[in-house]
C-alpha cells in the first residue's frame, strides 16, 4: 500500500515539476531555454499569445533595462536569460523582484511560484564595467504542457526609439 502511495505522489509531482521556476541548470542543458516537461515540446512562435518587451537594446555602465512579459491571457511562470549581443555570454544580473529567483550564474531570472500571472515586469542591471548591446531571450509557460521557448523580447533598437517609452 505505501509503495502505491509513493508511486501516486511521484506521478503528481512529475506533473506539476518545478512550480517554483526553472532550475539553474536550465541555463546549460541541451535544451536551452526549454523546460523539461516530459513530452511536451515548445509551441510555434508564430502562435505566442504574450508580448516579452525590453524598454531598451542598448547599455552603459550600471545602467538598467526593463523586460515587461504580458497578454490576453495569464501565464503561469517564465525563464529569461540577458546575452551579449557581441558574444552571445550570459551578461549582466538581475534585481530580486516578488515571486522570482534569479540565477546570478547564468544571467537568468525565473517565477518562484505557480500562480497565475497577467503581467511580470523584471529590472535587469547592466554590469559595472561593460557597454554594449544585450538581448533577451527565453520561455513563457501558459501551463505545464503548454509554453513557449527560444523567444527574444522586443526592444527598441534606435536611441530615439528610446524616448517613446517615457
């Protein structure tokens, strides 16, 4: 009978892994940027019903960028990775924001619950030392079974583009 117990319990959390956000090893698996839900495989992109925006493509020196996840419809958790542009390296952190972990080894911030979300709205700090260009790029998850991955946030490329976010 407890070994029924068990086989039950393992199945539901099999089902519902990670409701606490991606794992850091989602930065370096042969996958990257996907989660590992059994089967399921990511959507089409052309299909992503969430808008992942970045208020800027462009940094300086300690300077912060903004990534806004939103969309008609809820989401149940995200993985975002800041790159270089130039060289494709994990670059920059993070700043710890309600329901997130962030994975400073990787550049990467995740949810930290299995709440329904309409909106995450996360502040990416530019290193110290460094200028140049960064993207963002990772997954959104309507549900377990159901996300998108490999996904690069929208960002204004022209300086001038800058000042219409305001």
């Amino acid at each position: 009978m407890l070994s029924k117990f068990f086989a039950v319990l393992l199945l539901c959390w099999g089902a519902e892994s990670f409701p606490d956000g991606a794992p850091v090893d989602a930065c370096v698996k042969n996958r990257p940027n996907q989660p590992n839900h059994g089967q399921h495989r990511t959507q089409p992109l052309n299909t992503l019903p969430y808008r992942v925006s970045a208020s800027s493509a462009s940094f300086e020196p300690n300077s912060v960028i903004t990534v806004t996840i939103e969309g008609a419809d809820t989401f149940k958790g995200f993985f975002i990775q800041a790159r270089s542009v130039e060289t494709d390296e994990w670059l920059g952190s993070w700043e710890q924001a309600p329901n997130t972990t962030v994975h400073p080894e990787c550049a990467s911030i995740t949810h930290a619950d299995p709440r329904d979300k309409a909106r995450a709205t996360l502040v990416w700090r530019a290193p110290a030392n460094a200028h140049g260009r960064v993207y963002f790029t990772g997954t959104v998850l309507k549900n377990y079974g159901t996300f998108w991955a490999n996904i690069i946030a929208e960002a204004p490329q022209d300086p001038a583009q800058l000042q219409l976010l305001g």
